[in-house]
C-alpha cells in the first residue's frame, strides 16, 4: 500500500495504548475461537456418513435408563459388530472440583468398541479377576498420581450403594493409552456386573448403549433398524452418531449456542467501545497534522482510508494473534475434553474465515466516526486548533 509507513507509523504513536487494545483484541478473538469451536463440537457433526460407531439412547431424553434387554436385540440386527452398555456414574475423586468420567463397563465389549485404547493383557486379566477392580486412561494416572495396585475411592452423585453411602472404592488394575492423536484418557472404568449387583437402584437398566458397525455396513441403515426394532414400545430408542450424542449431553446444562451468542455478543461491544476510543484519541491528537496533509493535497477519501486502515490494521493484528493461540488452546485442551467432544476442539477454516470477516467490520465500525471527523476536518480551524 502506498501509504502503509505512514499508517505503521501512526498506529504505534503510543506505544502502550496501542498495545493495550491490541490485547483487548486478541482477548476478544481468543475467546471468539475457542467458544466457536466448542459450540461446533458439541452441537454440530451430527451426520452419520462415515461414522464408525453410533449411539443409542432413550428417545425422550438422555436421563432416561434403558432397558438391559435391549442389549441382544439391537446385537441381533445386521450391521452390528459390537454392542455394549454404559452408564454415567457422576463421580469425584477427593473433591468436588476433580470431576472426570467414569463408566460401569463390560471389560471385553468396551475394548473391542474402542480398539484405540490399548493396555497390557496382564493388566486387562487382572481386571476381569477382581470384581471391585477399576482401570484408568493415562491422562488420569499422570494428573493425580495413580499407579497400578492403589486403591481409589469415588465419591459418587447419584448412585447409592446397597451398603450404604455414596461412597465406591476401587483397585487400580490397569492403566490403558490411547493410538488416537485427538483422543483422551481422563477416565475411569469399572465392571457394570459389580455395579448392577451393588447399587441400591437402576438393575437391569443402563445409560445409552454403543455399538460399533461391521465392515461396510450402512449407519443410517443401522440406525433405522434399530429405532423402528423399539418403536410404540415403553422404552423408545434414538440412535445417532458420537458428535450427536455428546450434543444431547450438552443440552442437560443449557442451550450452549445461545449462552456463547450471549458472551461473545458482551465481548464485541465492550471491543468497539475500547477500539472506538482508541482511534478517537488518536485522531484528536494530530488535528494539525493531518490539517498539514490536507494542505499537501491529500483528498479527503485518502485521509478517511488512511484513519480507516489503522484501526482495521489494528483489529487484524490483535484477532489474528488471538486466534492462533485459539487454535493452539483448542489442541491443548481437546485431549482432556475427548471423551465429551469426539473430534475434539478444532478451530475450523469457518470460524478463522468469520473471524477474519469480524476484524475488518469491527476495525471500519470503530474507525468511522474518527475517520469521518478526520476526513471532515477544516484546514483553517485545524491549523487554528493545532
């Protein structure tokens, strides 16, 4: 651009204000990223094409159990390779605040269902050994310091057990990795026989079933079968993707894609105010020099594009670094969000093109009214002023 240096120059006249709101932007388009891309993950991939395993759940709502009896006949329809129950336990470990999943599973379904997490045969013999055994993914080990042979007690929410109290104490029989460059490990398992015979409620019903299909097999056929199989029945089914049902548990805490409207609706008007001042400032500041560029032979269009261009340049600088470092915070959390978020937390072309598409509207929104003045100005009275 012909005028660039002039432009690069005033932008950084004050070093610290300058600074200042470029952070207030990389802020602004930090959070933008992140929540944009959490709101995707959690409400969006719900088409089946492609997908590897699906997800049945009570058709009415996902805090409804299923019945066990589903298990063989949703096993006895083509396209079903392997099927197994889960169940939310809702547990913490020492402190309300170390909450990660835990699931009553059957050892053998549950690995061939996720053939990606990978542990020793020793470790998995001991497990289906010892009824009150638990194992644990890596991620969960390396944060609190678990090792094989130790003894965790679970502090569950919602399950009691028949002797009494919430609280369920497990042997460490495994540690398991993952092959999956997206996946996490923070999760415990234990054995669903263990749980069905201890727990004072919910025998012979269970969470959500997952199933993985056989080679070639169609999923929205799959799907089909299996909802019209429990169709008018008490206990009606919804079979989706992974992407789909972590969508339903997201919508247990609230509607996720208004509260992130909401938020980043507070954050870009707070972002205009600041950058609108930013280039008021500015602007007042060099009445006489651009009164100078004026009687040089700038135009009136050239001093308004030139106004206009910092604050744009501006905006760019602080969205564009916030969302690269959206994009490494979504590689960095998504591990520890995999089990909830399949996929996990991708900052996707889409959102980097509206991202982009953000920073030059709310650079020219912010600019105008200076630009406007400064494109406006008499050279007499600025000069005068000056």
């Amino acid at each position: 651009m012909k005028y660039f240096g002039l432009i690069w120059r005033n932008v950084w006249r004050k070093k610290i204000r300058t600074s200042l709101t470029i952070l207030s932007v990389l802020v602004a388009f930090l959070l933008f990223a992140l929540l944009n891309a959490l709101g995707q993950a959690m409400s969006g991939g719900g088409a089946m094409t492609g997908a590897v395993r699906l997800v049945v759940i009570d058709k009415v709502s996902l805090i409804n159990f299923l019945p066990l009896s589903h298990k063989n006949k949703i096993a006895q329809i083509p396209g079903v390779a392997v099927v197994s129950q889960q169940s939310w336990f809702g547990g913490f470990y020492q402190d309300p605040k170390n909450q990660f999943p835990q699931f009553p599973v059957v050892p053998d379904e549950y690995f061939a269902l996720y053939p990606e997490f990978v542990m020793p045969e020793e470790q998995m013999e001991a497990w289906k050994n010892n009824r009150t055994g638990a194992v644990i993914g890596r991620d969960l080990a390396e944060l609190y310091g678990l090792k094989v042979g130790d003894r965790i007690p679970i502090q569950s929410t919602i399950f009691t057990r028949k002797e009494g109290g919430r609280t369920w104490e497990f042997d460490i029989e495994g540690i398991f990795d993952t092959t999956d460059p997206k996946g996490g490990t923070a999760l415990l398992l234990f054995r669903h026989d263990y749980f069905a015979e201890a727990n004072t409620f919910g025998d012979g019903f269970v969470g959500w079933y997952t199933l993985r299909l056989a080679e070639g097999a169609d999923p929205v056929e799959v799907a089909n079968a299996i909802d019209l199989q429990f169709a008018n029945s008490p206990n009606e089914t919804e079979t989706s993707t992974e992407a789909a049902f972590a969508a339903s548990f997201a919508k247990q805490f609230g509607n996720i894609a208004l509260i992130v409207t909401m938020i980043l609706g507070a954050v870009f008007f707070t972002l205009l105010l600041v950058a609108g001042n930013t280039m008021s400032q500015s602007v007042r500041e060099r009445i006489a020099e651009l009164a100078v560029l004026k009687t040089l032979g700038f135009k009136d269009g050239t001093v308004l594009g030139i106004v206009l261009t910092e604050s744009v340049l501006i905006m760019a600088m602080g969205g564009l670094l916030g969302v690269a470092l959206g994009w490494l915070a979504g590689l960095a959390i998504g591990s520890a969000m995999a089990m909830f978020v399949p996929g996990g937390i991708v900052v996707s072309t889409e959102i980097v093109l509206l991202a982009v598409a953000l920073m030059i509207g709310a650079g020219v929104l912010a600019g105008i009214f200076p630009a406007l003045k400064a494109m406006r100005l008499s050279i007499v009275d600025a000069l005068a002023r000056g």
